[in-house]
C-alpha cells in the first residue's frame, strides 16, 4: 500500500507567507497557456521572436569549437572573470564600432544575454517605487523585470518616427510633479520590439537633449540595430552620450541565441556596480559560451554573415508586408519595418486581440495580443506579428488565417454587438509555451 502522502488537488502554496513582496510583479503572462500550441507543427507562429539561423555555416561554427576544446578545453571549461572574457570585450568595441560607438572594452561588462542586463541594470538602480520611463508599447521582457524589481512604468507615446520627444517630456513632467524618482528611460531605438519603427537621427538628437537636461539616464537597447535593411547601422545614443547612456547588445539575433551572450556599455562607476551584481548572480557568465562566440568571431567573415542574415528577414518582412497588402480586411493598419523581426497590427474599432486569439488558434495561426507590452492594460487594438522564423510560404498562410479570423471576427461584431463569448484552447493542446520575446 503507498504510504506516501496524498497530494493535494488544490495544490495550494504552503510557503505564500514566506516569499519576498517582489514576488508578486512575478506573474505569468495570462496567454501562455494559448501559446503552447505556437510549437505544434499545424499552426503557423507568428507569435515568437525566434532567430533564424538555419544561414549559419555550422561546419565553421562546429570546427571553431572543436579547436577551442582542443586546444583551450582547461581554460574554456572552468569558472572565469564576473566582467567577461577580456578578448571577447575586445572584439565587442569592434562590433560596436560599426554603429559609432567608440569605447574601451574595460567599460564592457559580459551577460547571459542581454536579458540579463536589463536585471543588472535594474537591480543596481531601482528601489521599489522608482519609475522606469518606457515607450508604449515595450518589450515585453524588460516590463517583466521591472516588474519584478517593484518598479512603476510610465509610458511615453511612440509614433513612426520613434519616441515623441513631447510625449517624453510630458512624462517627465508627470512623474517629477508626482514627487516620485525617474531612475532611467528605457528604450529600443532600432527596429522596436515590439512596434518595428525605428527612432529618426533627428529624435535621437532631441531625446538626448531632453534627457541631458532633465538628468535622465538612458537604458538603450539595441539587439536588432545591424539588422537593418534598407541602409547602413544607424548611430547608436550611446555614440553622442557616453557619460549618461547605458547601452544594451547582444549576439542572439546576429548569431545564435543558444550561447546567450550578451553584453552592457557603462560608465566607469556604472560598470564596477554591475560586475559585482553579476558575481552575486552567476559568479560569472559561462566561460565556455564566450570564448565558443570569440573563436566564430576570430574565425569567419561575421560581417559578411550579418548580411546574409538580413537578406533573409527583409525577404520574411517583404513576404509579410504583400501578404498584408492582399488579405487583410478593411480597417487594419501596418508599418513597414526597415528592419528587425516585427509588424505591428492595428485592429478594426471594437475588435479586441486578446478576446480573439482563442479564435485564431483554433485557426491554427498565433500572434502576439499588444496587451502583452503594455504596462498599464493598453495594446488590446493592436497585435505583434513576427516574420523572423516561418518561411515566406508559411508566412503568406499565416497572414491568409489570421485574415480569415479577423473577417469573421468583423461579421460576428457587426451581427451580435460587442460582447462575443471566450473560447478555450483546442481540446489536447498542452505543449509547453514558446518564447514571445
């Protein structure tokens, strides 16, 4: 007879008492159940923002590693320094370079990808109650630390152009008059995740300006910047600010996201503060991934990659973009992205992407709801679509679903009113969730 205690069917927490009060910013998105099915091989995703790195020469990557096991197998495999691998900072003020960033690479701390420098970052300024300026909409990712840091997120409008330099000082002015701290503006200058639009140079020099003069820091990050596809990098802020900009990069979406390194450009002081909230973290980011991302970087034309990669998305973000074009319905609004991963849907009045996206799936096409980005329960007229994965037939299919949603989502608003029942998910769909980043 099993003598082992029955488990509970309520499967209440015993340990809800003990835990620290930030944990309540730690919740799980409210559609990650709807997302487990955007792996199941009849839906079309257009949901995650997966790399693509089916372009990588694998041979190349696989021999570099292979020499590296080789011949520094000892070194690569133990535990190295909380700043990261001085070679691999070298290397980074070269990439770096390329958008006009000039910096020593003992200003260059190495993380687990840059996710983990928006925690750092974070971790080392805000107390509870801080304020985090963010554009509206934001990545989804950095909303979730900051939330989980306890600090407040105050947007500021976005529009084709890229943050509204009035807008900023608008919530400047609201967040000062409230008596709060502005601890530091987050931003994504290029190809926004999730919005695709990309800060005009002009912008770039009034946002600064404003910042300068309201003692603003800026947290500037910028996964996507070499991925553009219509010209070359544009400047990053960090290239015109060194003193009052933390810049955010990483190799996930110019090489692979496997490694996870990423890396933060701090002042001096900034700098020390990270490195030793990294060593609290990790001890040290993994020596093997960096030295593994070293030897590709010493050992094949990454440029030359980086070209081949935006060759591919701007074909994914032209088949999108036509698709669009032929099959959407009356009243939907698109930008045309010069680079990076994502399309930002606008939706028909009354037609709302959270309540719909059951519908969809039961379609067999995913998206990403634009409540998702928000931090405040806007974004539900809005939707992300990420073209950087599916294949441009697969793209065009997925656009052809969710258009065939979205008309019977219009016909079923125009005959019953506004108040439709939710659906569940499709019966069997349990798959664990996939990335939405």
């Amino acid at each position: 007879m099993d003598s082992s205690p029955a488990r509970s069917q309520t499967r209440l927490d015993s340990f809800v008492d003990l835990y620290a009060a930030r944990t309540a910013g730690m919740t799980a998105s409210e559609i990650r159940a709807l997302f487990a099915v955007a792996s199941r091989p009849e839906v079309v995703s257009l949901a995650g923002g997966m790399p693509n790195i089916s372009g990588l020469p694998l041979d190349v990557v696989g021999g570099a590693i292979g020499e590296l096991v080789e011949q520094h197998g000892t070194v690569a495999m133990q535990y190295g320094s909380g700043q990261g691998v001085p070679e691999l900072r070298e290397q980074i003020t070269d990439v770096m370079r390329l958008e006009g960033i000039e910096a020593h690479p003992d200003d260059v701390v190495v993380t687990v990808g840059s996710q983990q420098a928006v925690d750092l970052v974070t971790r080392v300024f805000c107390d509870p109650g801080d304020v985090v300026i963010c554009e509206a909409p934001s990545y989804v990712g950095a909303l979730g630390v900051f939330r989980a840091y306890q600090a407040e997120v105050v947007h500021a409008e976005m529009d084709a152009h890229g943050l509204v330099p009035e807008a900023l000082r608008q919530a400047i002015a609201s967040v000062k008059a409230a008596g709060k701290t502005i601890k530091f503006l987050y931003t994504i200058p290029n190809f926004h995740n999730p919005a695709g639009v990309t800060m005009s140079a002009q912008r770039r020099t009034e946002v600064l300006e404003i910042c300068r003069e309201e003692g603003v820091l800026i947290l500037e990050d910028n996964p996507y910047g070499l991925l553009g596809f219509e010209r070359e990098p544009l400047r990053a802020l960090r290239a015109d600010e060194a003193d009052t900009v933390i810049y955010l990069g990483s190799f996930s979406k110019t090489f692979a996201p496997g490694f996870r390194v990423g890396w933060a450009l701090a002042p001096h002081p900034v700098r020390e503060k990270l490195v030793l909230a990294q060593e609290s973290a990790t001890l040290c980011p993994p020596q093997f991934s960096q030295m593994a991302v070293s030897a590709y970087l010493a050992s094949h034309d990454w440029v030359g990659q980086i070209k081949e990669f935006r060759e591919m998305y701007r074909e994914r973000r032209d088949a999108m973009v036509s698709a669009l074009d032929d099959l959407m319905p009356a009243g939907c609004t698109w930008n045309v992205p010069e680079g990076g991963f994502y399309v930002w849907l606008g939706l028909p009045p009354g037609i709302d992407a959270k309540a719909m996206l059951p519908r969809a799936v039961t379609a067999r096409v995913a998206y990403v709801p634009g409540t998702a980005f928000y931090a405040d329960g806007f974004g539900s007229s809005a939707m992300r679509l990420s073209f950087c994965y599916p294949t441009p037939e697969r793209i065009r299919e997925g656009v052809r679903r969710l258009a065939g949603v979205l008309e019977a989502e219009i016909e079923l608003r125009a005959t019953f009113g506004a108040t439709l029942p939710e659906r569940g998910l499709p019966a069997g769909y349990d798959a664990p969730g996939t990335d939405v980043s």
